[in-house]
C-alpha cells in the first residue's frame, strides 16, 4: 500500500512539473514569463503589422520572431533587477521626455507605429522598452561620473548585465531553445520547438 501512494505521488509530481513547462515559456530568478504573455506579444507584433507598409522591412517570422520576444521580456527582467540593486528609478516624467525625444528623432508620433513595427516592438510594450533604455543610460552616466570613458563604461554596463542574468540562473522551456549568456538571448535548439506560432 505505501508503495502504491509514493507510486501515485511521484505521478503527481510528473504530472504538476509538466502543466508547469507546458505554462511556463521561462524563468528568471523568481518571476515567470507564461506562455500566455509570449504568445500575447508575438500575436500583437503580427496585428500591428497590418496596419503599416512592410514591403521594405526585413521582419523576423515564426520561430525566430517568438525567440526574440521571449528575449525580449527575459531583458527586460534583467535590468530591472539590476536597476533595484543600483537604486535606479524612472519617474514618469523621465519617461514623457524621452517619448519626446523618440518623436522628435523620428519625425513625429505618427512615425511610431512604422517604426515599431520595424523594431519588432509590441505597441503595448513601448514604456517598457524606454523604461530599459533609461535605466541603461542611467547606469552609463554613473560610470563616467565615476571617471569611465565611453569605451569602458560599455564593457562595464555589458558586464554588469550579463552577471546579474548569471545570478538570476534564466531557464527556458526547450520548445523555445536554449539561453546564451555570451550573446544575451533565445537561441535555436535542434529541432527548435514550435508552441508559439503565427497566425
């Protein structure tokens, strides 16, 4: 009988390990990216599409498309934490001024959905990518303040980027690839998994 249950609670555990992966498109340090959010992304990047001329756009598909955002969220995450360790905030003023900014570098707002689309940029995420941008410069103009050159002060924000991801310990769901911690992305496993896909 004791054999039966610790049989039945081994199957349970298989079982839970399972709906998680199958929910789970990766995991960094505590915080999870679903499946769901992936997905949600990738099918707003194709929706946003659409809506603006691609013909001279070279644009990521299928899998590709799916591991970059996946990339992108894992990114995300990352410097996020970096910026808690470093005591960096954005405020919502910084973020208003550097859409300002954005704007005025493109040729106005109306540029933006072209020019998000082009940088494969879900519309719903643009704050967050400015949010990253800033926390980045932030960090930058801290080690030239601290006497860095700019040369420096890239090697310095790259390797403080790739050891917090390295303390986060990042797993990714096999259906998407692997983690590559010298190029700081998703990369194709073989064969490369197909859960997310285009519509």
């Amino acid at each position: 009988m004791k054999r039966i249950f610790l049989v039945l609670l081994a199957s349970i555990g298989l079982l839970l390990t399972g709906c998680s992966q199958m929910n789970s498109a990766a995991t960094v340090g505590e915080e999870e990216i679903t499946v769901k959010l992936l997905q949600s992304q990738v099918d707003s990047i194709l929706e946003a599409r659409k809506s603006v001329d691609t013909t001279q756009m070279e644009l990521e598909t299928g899998e590709a498309l799916t591991r970059g955002q996946l990339t992108f969220l894992i990114a995300n995450l990352v410097i996020e934490e970096l910026s808690k360790d470093a005591g960096i905030e954005v405020s919502a003023t910084d973020l208003e001024l550097y859409k300002q900014e954005i704007f005025q570098s493109i040729g106005g707002e109306e540029m933006l959905p072209s020019v998000l689309v082009n940088a494969g940029i879900a519309p719903e995420t643009l704050d967050k990518v400015l949010r990253r941008d800033l926390i980045l410069r932030k960090l930058s103009a801290g080690a030239r303040e601290a006497g860095s050159d700019d040369a420096a002060v890239n090697e310095l924000v790259q390797a403080a980027v790739t050891k917090k991801a390295n303390e986060l310990n990042i797993v990714i769901n096999p259906r998407y690839g692997t983690w590559d911690s010298n190029s700081f992305t998703v990369v194709a496993k073989s064969p490369a998994g197909d859960a997310v896909t285009d519509k």
